[in-house]
C-alpha cells in the first residue's frame, strides 16, 4: 500500500514551541494549486492508496484543499487532514468546514493537540471539531502530541471527560522541539520499526519518511529527489527498494543501532527518532551502515 503525506504549504497561522515542521525558517513555501492536481493525477496513476494533507495548517486554504480531496476521491485515494482546528470556534463553524470537507469526500479528520497547540487554540475548538465529524458522519482522531511529563495529564484529562477519540503520540524532539528537556524513559526495550510513508513538500522535493526524516541536514538521508526531475513512480520505487530504509521498516532502528554498537543501556535512553538521527544524520555512521546493509545486517541477530 503506497501512502503520501502531501505538504500542500508548510504555512500555519499558529507557532506551537515544539512544531517539527518549522525550525526557524520563518520563509513559508506553497505549491500551485495547478501543480497539485496534477501530481494527484500522478499519484493515482501510481497507485498511492492514501494521502494525508498535512505540513502547516492545510485548511489555511480550505477551498484548494476541498478541490483536492474531491480530486482524491474521484481517483478513490483515501483522503486525511492534518488540522489544528482554529476554524472551530463555534460549533456553528465547526459545521461549516465539516460539512465542505465532508461533501468533497474526506475520509478522515486529524486534530492535533497537545499542551503546545492549546496555547494558541482554544480546546473548545477541538471539542467543537471532533462533535462536529460526529454529528456529520466523518471519522476523526485526535492525535495528542505529549512528552509524557505531569503537565500533560490535564490535558489528557480534558479528552477523556469529553469521551473523544484520542491515541497519545510522542513528541518529536526536532524542529522548535529540538531543545527540550527530555522525560525519562520508563517502558520496555522497543523494535522501532518504521512504515515510513513519504512525505512530499511544496517545493516538490520527496522525502522516505515523514516525521522527522526531512530535518536530517547533515546526511540528507530521507531525501529522494525531487518530481521536478523524476517521476513519483521513480521515487516510490527508490523508497522501496533501498535496503537501508527497508532494514527501518523491518528490522527497527533499535536492532540498527545495536549493531551499530550502542549498549541496550543507551538505546532505551533515546526515542526512535533521535537514534534516528544520530544513526543515519551522521556522515560516518551512515557510511559505515550503508555499506553493511546488504552483507553485515542482513545475517545479523542479537
Ligand atoms: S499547528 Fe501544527 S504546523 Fe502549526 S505550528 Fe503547530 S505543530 Fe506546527
Ligand atoms: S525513526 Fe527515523 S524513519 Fe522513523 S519516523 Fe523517526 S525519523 Fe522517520
């Protein structure tokens, strides 16, 4: 199942402390609507089966991403936003967007939330949001974003007293959130395997992984080319079949760092996306893992 998530702009009309998608650049980048389509017809065409529209706040431009979801379902690619809900005020508005997102044919509604967000957006808007998806028939999440520290279980709090749908994700200790204290780790020796869905940014440049992966400036790891140059077959195909990301997906980065040397003491002290980083945004231990990823890992066990 090929999926993609679509940076239509990384502009957002919030600045959350620990955003991953902006680090400093205060330069927002947006793709041609024009331009959209046509690579939604190219995604069809390459059989991508989901996509979700995310980077800055997509529903800034609520009407060109009404006309791509609408697009998305002609071509029967499901359809997921990525939104903090600023356009929730009321239940009233809240209605407003569900019913223009749901009539052009989304499939899903992410909110994001988390103690950063809820700085700027009111979590009535949330609430307002996720009772609208309800009341319309549009399946929602709410993705809350903690670090697990004490200040967050109000939060949590607040989700469960309103009996909304909620998974915590961690935090991701990149972009703004670079610099944060970071909570001690108390849970069990993890795979950290990644699905790795490829993002793709306004300024057409494709990335292997989503989340942290387009912020590995040292290496350019992630980094699969651009679809100005290559087609988005070429790309999928290039994410796919590079042994390294697939020795991610399956073998799980906690197995790579450990044959990489890391004591089981220091892999449990980092999340997945720091081991990451310091896996594969290093020149050295890149080179070294790169040359091992189709001899050495391939045999390798604990
Ligand atoms: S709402 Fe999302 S994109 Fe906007 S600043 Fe917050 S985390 Fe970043
Ligand atoms: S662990 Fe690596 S591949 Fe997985 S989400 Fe984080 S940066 Fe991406």
């Amino acid at each position: 199942m090929r999926k993609l998530a679509f940076g239509y702009s990384t502009r957002c009309n919030v600045r959350c402390g620990h955003c991953v998608a902006a680090d400093g650049i205060l330069e927002h980048s947006k793709m041609e609507l024009a331009r959209a389509k046509v690579i939604l017809d190219q995604l069809s065409a390459a059989h991508i089966t989901g996509i979700s529209f995310t980077a800055g706040e997509p529903l800034i431009y609520l009407d060109d991403i009404a006309e791509l979801i609408r697009l998305c379902k002609e071509y029967g690619i499901y359809s997921r936003v990525v939104t903090n809900s600023f356009w929730a005020k009321t239940p009233e508005l809240a209605d407003e967007t569900i019913l223009k997102l749901k009539g052009n044919g989304l499939s899903q509604l992410r909110l994001s939330y988390s103690r950063w967000h809820q700085e700027n957006i009111a979590q009535q808007n949330v609430l307002n949001a996720a009772r609208s998806c309800v009341k319309n028939g549009l399946a929602y999440f709410i993705s809350f974003v903690t670090d697990f520290s004490e200040e967050d279980v109000a939060f949590e709090q607040y989700l469960r007293e309103h009996r909304l749908i909620f998974f915590p994700e961690p935090v991701i200790f990149a972009g703004r959130a670079q610099s944060f204290a970071r909570q001690p780790i108390r849970t069990d020796y993890q795979e950290n395997c990644c699905a790795m869905n490829p993002y793709l940014a306004p300024n057409l440049d494709m990335y292997a992984c989503c989340d942290a992966g387009s912020h590995f400036s040292k290496t350019n790891f992630f980094h699969l080319g651009n679809l100005q140059e290559s087609s988005v077959h070429e790309l999928f195909e290039k994410s796919e079949t590079d042994s390294l990301y697939n020795h991610i997906r399956n073998m799980g980065i906690s197995a790579i760092a450990s044959f990489a040397g890391y004591s089981a003491r220091d892999i449990i002290r980092y999340r997945k996306c720091e081991l990451c980083e310091k896996l594969f945004n290093n020149p050295e231990s890149l080179a070294m893992l790169q040359s091992e990823a189709d001899s050495g890992m391939n045999v390798w066990c604990r």
